[in-house]
C-alpha cells in the first residue's frame, strides 16, 4: 500500500515538474534564447525546429468545414460556416505559400461545406458534394469547376 502510494506521489511530482517547465520555456523563455541552447546541445536542431506546428499566417474570415486545394505556390481556401451560427460563405480566398499575402478569388455561387475538392493538372478546381446554404443545408448534388487562369 504504502510502496502504490509511493509510485503515485513521484508520478505526481513528475508531471508537476514537466508542467512547470513547459510553462517557463513557452512564458518565459524566447525561442531564440531555446535556439541558442539546442545549437550547443545539437547543432543540427533549433528550437523551433522541434515545434510541431508554427502559426504563419491567419485566415481573412474565420472558417471551418471548408474545402482546401492547393496548386503550385497557392493554397485555396472554399467556401465553409464562418460563424458560430453556422452560416455559410461564398468566399474563396487563396494564400501565396512564398509571400504570404492572402488575395481574394471569384466566390462560390452558392455558399458551401464539406465539398470534397480535386485538383485536375495545376490549372483546375473541382468541388464535388458537401451542403449548400447555412446549416442544415441541403446535400449537393452539383459538381463545380473554377479555372485559376480565369478566376472562374
């Protein structure tokens, strides 16, 4: 008994202090001063090179059941609710993966979500299936083309 409650106090106190040092290297220490550190430790790791994701940029509209596609350096986002009221939008915006600048595409005809998208060659969108019009929405029937080249 006393050994089992032994295990779990060091279990306890183990993750505390996993916890604290989470709080102080992601609070209080810049990832340029991890950085410094890791190119002692292992040159050929930064710090924030051992992260697994990094924001690099924010959306124009918050989105969510949205379809994505991307073709050479842009990455499309289609469509989706972009409230907590479960609207849908028409809005098409698409990211420059090298400048990082978002830009403004031809809008969907109808608002959609959870279209299923397909890029054909490195010129052609398809949207098949997902819900027209803000929840609950009708299943779609339709399938719909957009031409990069002619943003339409």
């Amino acid at each position: 008994m006393m050994r089992k409650r032994l295990v779990v106090l060091s279990a306890m106190l183990l993750m505390a202090i996993t916890a604290a040092g989470a709080f102080v290297v992601g609070r209080r220490w810049p990832i340029s001063r991890l950085d410094v550190l890791m190119a002692r430790l292992r040159p050929e790791r930064t710090a924030a090179a051992l992260l697994p994701w990094q924001v690099t940029d924010t959306v124009p509209i918050t989105r969510y059941e949205n379809a994505t596609a991307r073709i050479g350096n842009e990455l499309f986002v289609i469509g989706g609710f972009h409230n907590a009221a479960i609207q849908a939008t028409t809005q098409v915006d698409v990211l420059d993966l090298v400048t990082h600048r978002w830009r403004r595409a031809a809008d969907l005809p109808v608002p959609m979500t959870h279209a299923n998208a397909v890029v054909v060659g490195d010129s052609v969108i398809w949207l098949v299936g997902g819900f027209s019009g803000d929840h609950p929405g009708p299943a779609e029937a339709t399938t719909l083309r957009y031409r990069v080249a002619a943003d339409r």
